[in-house]
C-alpha cells in the first residue's frame, strides 16, 4: 500500500515537474517574443525618428533656398512694376520714351531665351504641377532661371500677368535640383517639389499656411498628399519669414460693416459664390480660347509674341490707362477699399488673356485675384453684401475655383482677412468650386473625384485606384 502511494506521489511529482518546465518554456517564448516585438517597434521608432529629421532637414534646406530665390524675385517684380509705372509718367508727359512700346521686342527676346534653352515657350507652372502626379514629367532646371528674366520682363514692359506662377516654378526647380543631387525616390523627390514650390509660393504671398496647403492640393483635385504636410509647412514657413524680414508684407484688410454668420449671411455668401463660379468659368475658358487661338493663328512663336505684345500696347493706348497692366495690385487695392468700375474684371481678363495667350511669362493668379476682387466690389451689393468685403469673398473665391483648392483658399481668407468671417468665407469657397466646373488654371491638373458626387473622373486615375484597392483587398491581415 505504501509502495502505490509512493508511486503516485511521484508521478504526480513527476507531472507537476513536466507542467512546471512547460510553463516556463511557454512563458520564456512570450517573453522571447515580446522582446522581439518591442525590439522592432524601437526600430521602427528609430526608422521613423530619423524619416522624420531626414524630411526637416529637407524641408529646411529646401525652405530656405526657395524663400531667398521668391523674395529676391520678389523684389525684382517690385522694381520692374516701379520702373514702368515711373516710365509711363515720364512718357505720357513727353520727356521719356513709353516702356509700352518695347513690350513685344521683350516677347522676341523671351521667345529666344525658350529656345536657346532647348524648351518649349509653353513650358512653365504646368510642368511643375504635372510632375507632381508623374514622375517621369520632371520640370527642368533650365525653368528657374528662365522664368526668372522672363516674368521680370513682362512685368518690366506692361505685361498683365502676375508672379505666382514665376515662384510656383522656381521653387519647382529648386525641389528637382535636390533630388538630382541627392537621387531622391519617386516620394523623396515629390516631397522635394511640395517643399519649393510652398515656400516659392510662401515667400511670395507671405501666407505659408495656405501656401503650404496649397502646394498638397493642386497636384490632382480630390487627393491631399498628407505625408508632405509638415516639410511643406516648414518650407512655406521659412519662405514667408525672408520674405517678411525683408520687408514684404501681405496683403490685409479690416471691415467695419460684417453680417452675421445666420441663415441671412449664409444666404448673401451662396449667392455671391454662384456668380463667381460663373466668372471663374468666363475667366479661365477666355485665357484657354486665347492660347489656342494664338497658336492656331501665328504657328510660330516670334510672330505670336510679337502681335500679341502689339495687341497689348494698342489696347492700353485706347483705354488710356495702365490700370490693367502688370500684376493687377492696384485694382485689388481699389477694390477692397470699395471703388471698382463694372467693366474692370472684363478688362483685366482680356488684358491678361492677350498677355499670357502670346507667350509671355508670369502667374495667372494674381489676375484671377484682381478679377474676382472687382467683380466681387461690383456684385456684392447686388446680394446685399457691403463692397468691400464682396471684394474680398470675390477675390478669394475666384482663387478657389481657378486653382480648385478649396482648402488652401479658406487658409488664405484668414491669413489674409482674420478668422471673423471664417464661415463666410468657407461658404463662397464651397459654392464656387462646385459651380467653377472642370476648368482650372493648369491643364495638368488632374481631377480625381466628381465636384458633385463620389464618382471617378479621370479615366487613368480611376484604373489605378482601382488596381491598387484590388492588390490590398488580396494582401492577408498581418
């Protein structure tokens, strides 16, 4: 009896024994694999730690570049609209010969300029915007430069264009040139080009939030490159901050009569929000319908530069005004003071159309802004709205359906105008790019979603997405 009591009290000893080391060998492989899991989040820390310095460092040096090059672009468009401004006084007075007049021999030597440099004349903001989506669309380094004496020649002579354009690829090619001297990959590289052209974009509007917001926005409508968002916003950030220290300030402006963000101004909001979609629409299909028109006509890049400058000179002879020459400041000006004449927005898009659809060199944005701030002026009080600050919903608006970027608008309005009327402004944005249709400012903006619904709009993209959501619904859960 004793003997099978020691048996079982030993077979028990003997299985207590087996669990005992099972135990320990399981929790030693919990505790084997918890060291490897908590080993390879600290890598992956330190992976994303050193990703995170490697695109600060990126948006820094890119940021700082960018900004010095936009502000000293900057400066020189200030001089070039000084000197003619200051020519056109001595002119009209008989004492001086009139810039006006050289304005398509400065069209010849833009044209030369292209060529020499191996690119088209039509090269310019919709290479940038279009190597955003395709990385085999690189901009060319010879832009910088180029866009640089061109636009500053245009602005120099009377041309009406603006200067956004001008920053959008110079900060293009200061991204290419990073990423041709450090090999950058396809993301590298596209964080590169979101990095100069927010901080080209920054230093010349001195709004880096909307510059950096901007710059994620316009490269395909309905698609927000997010993994961009902080270097774009270092860079926009530094390039407003040169350009601030140098003494460049934006353009701001108060009002004392605002409505109330009620039914009632919600109402007078929409309503001026439709109309500017329409004049968006009227603005961008007149500069496309120039362009084609000039090239149809004048084949060759001489003669269509050439009659388009002499179109330009005649045209401000007659109106006898250079109020819609240059950059279109002074109208903006004007109009957010509450004085604009109904047939200036018409003027200015024509005068720019004339301008841009021969082949000289600038931006197009600031045009849409002198546009839609007069039109605003004028319409506002056609909804009730005081004319100031209908210039102001109307610049901003035409903005927004121009460029499709309706949240880099709404940033603008309040880096420009305060957070006061937010919701206003927010509305017009909404109304406008839902009425502003497909056209934009750059034909190689690509538009992924409808305006209006869910629905897939370009072709290519919507193969891709697609392709792309079938490989992930085939990859096993991890």
């Amino acid at each position: 009896m004793a003997d099978s009591e020691e048996r079982v009290d030993g077979a028990r000893s003997n299985d207590w024994d087996d669990f005992s080391l099972d135990v320990g060998a399981s929790l030693s492989q919990l505790a084997r694999a918890s060291l490897r899991r908590d080993t390879e989040r600290g890598r992956r820390a330190v992976r994303a730690l050193v990703k995170l310095f490697k695109r600060v460092a990126l948006a820094t040096g890119i940021g700082l570049i960018a900004g010095a090059l936009g502000a000293s672009f900057l400066w020189s468009m200030q001089f070039a609209c000084d000197f003619f401004l200051a020519s056109e006084r001595l002119g009209t007075s008989g004492t001086s010969p009139r810039a006006l007049f050289l304005l398509p021999f400065a069209g010849l030597a833009i044209v030369f300029a292209y060529k020499r440099s191996g690119l088209s004349v039509d090269a310019g903001t919709d290479q940038v915007v279009e190597s955003l989506g395709n990385e085999e669309s690189r901009p060319s380094l010879w832009l910088v430069p180029l866009i640089f004496f061109s636009s500053v020649a245009t602005q120099l002579f009377g041309g009406s264009a603006g200067r956004e354009g001008a920053a959008l690829q110079l900060g293009g090619g200061i991204g290419e040139l990073f990423g041709r001297a450090f090999r950058f990959r396809a993301s590298d590289l596209k964080t590169a080009l979101i990095c100069g052209m927010s901080g080209g974009f920054g230093a010349v509007f001195g709004a880096p939030l909307a510059a950096a917001i901007f710059a994620l926005e316009i490269g395909c409508v309905g698609v927000v490159y997010y993994p961009a968002f902080l270097p774009a916003l270092i860079s926009s950030t530094l390039g407003a901050a040169i350009s601030s220290y140098l003494g460049f300030t934006p353009l701001t402006s108060s009002f004392a009569g605002v409505p109330s963000a009620g039914v009632w101004g919600a109402g007078q909001a929409l309503s001026l929000g439709l109309l500017c979609g329409a004049t968006c629409i009227f603005f961008c299909s007149t500069i496309r319908r120039f362009g084609r028109s000039f090239r149809r006509r004048f084949p060759n890049d001489y003669l269509r530069v050439f009659f388009g400058g002499l179109c330009v000179v005649v045209a401000t002879c007659l109106l006898g005004t250079n109020a819609y020459n240059g950059v279109g400041a002074t109208l903006i000006q004007d109009a957010l003071q509450g004085r604009a004449e109904a047939y200036d927005f018409l003027l200015k898009t024509l005068m720019t159309a004339f301008t841009l659809g021969a082949g000289f060199k600038g931006g197009e944005i600031v045009p849409a802004l002198a546009v839609g701030s007069t039109f605003g002026c004028v319409a506002g009080p056609w909804v009730g709205l005081d004319p100031q600050l209908g210039a102001a919903f109307g610049m901003i608006a035409l903005f927004c359906g121009t460029t499709n970027c309706p949240l880099a608008s709404l940033a603008l309005s309040v880096e420009l105008f305060g957070s006061e009327n937010a919701l206003l402004f927010a509305i017009v944005c909404g109304a406008t790019y839902m009425t502003s249709g497909r056209l934009g400012l750059y034909k190689s903006q690509r538009i992924l979603f409808s305006k209006f619904t869910d629905d897939l709009e370009d072709t290519r993209l919507s193969a891709t997405l697609r392709h792309d959501l079938e490989t992930l619904e085939g990859v096993p859960e991890s």
